[in-house]
C-alpha cells in the first residue's frame, strides 16, 4: 500500500472503531434480546406433501443403486 491508501484505509478504520465505542456507550441493560428490530411473523405454509413419491420411477434409471441409496463413485478419500 502506497501512503494514500495507507491514510485512507487509517481514516476508514477510526470511523469503525468510533461507531463501535458509541454503539458500546449504550446503556442496553434494560432491554431484552431480540431476533429482529420489529415484532414480525413470517407467513408459514402447512407442511403437507404435494407431490406424489416417485422413488421407484427416479430410481429405476439410475446407475446404481442399493437398500434405496443411489452409489456414486468415491470422490474422497
């Protein structure tokens, strides 16, 4: 790194570490933990299949197959 960048990237660094003591300065004592900023709820799809099982047809034009599991050629050893 030339000098410039070496300023530029010192400046960029102080403006971290200045926003980190603020953000550490707060007083967060009363306030519980939380997973998100606003009490949201995510919209949730009943878990029920839609699709018929077509193991046997998918199965059927494999290479290799055994007790249900397709066999790939070992790649580590």
């Amino acid at each position: 790194m030339d000098e410039n960048e070496i300023e530029t990237a010192r400046a960029q660094l102080s403006g971290i570490f200045t926003l980190i003591a603020e953000m550490q300065a707060v007083d967060t004592s009363g306030i519980e933990p939380m997973s998100h900023a606003q009490d949201l709820s995510q919209r949730l799809r009943s878990d029920v299949v839609t699709e018929a099982n077509q193991r046997e047809a998918f199965q059927a034009i494999a290479p290799q197959i055994e007790g249900g599991l397709y066999l790939v050629p070992q790649v580590i050893e």
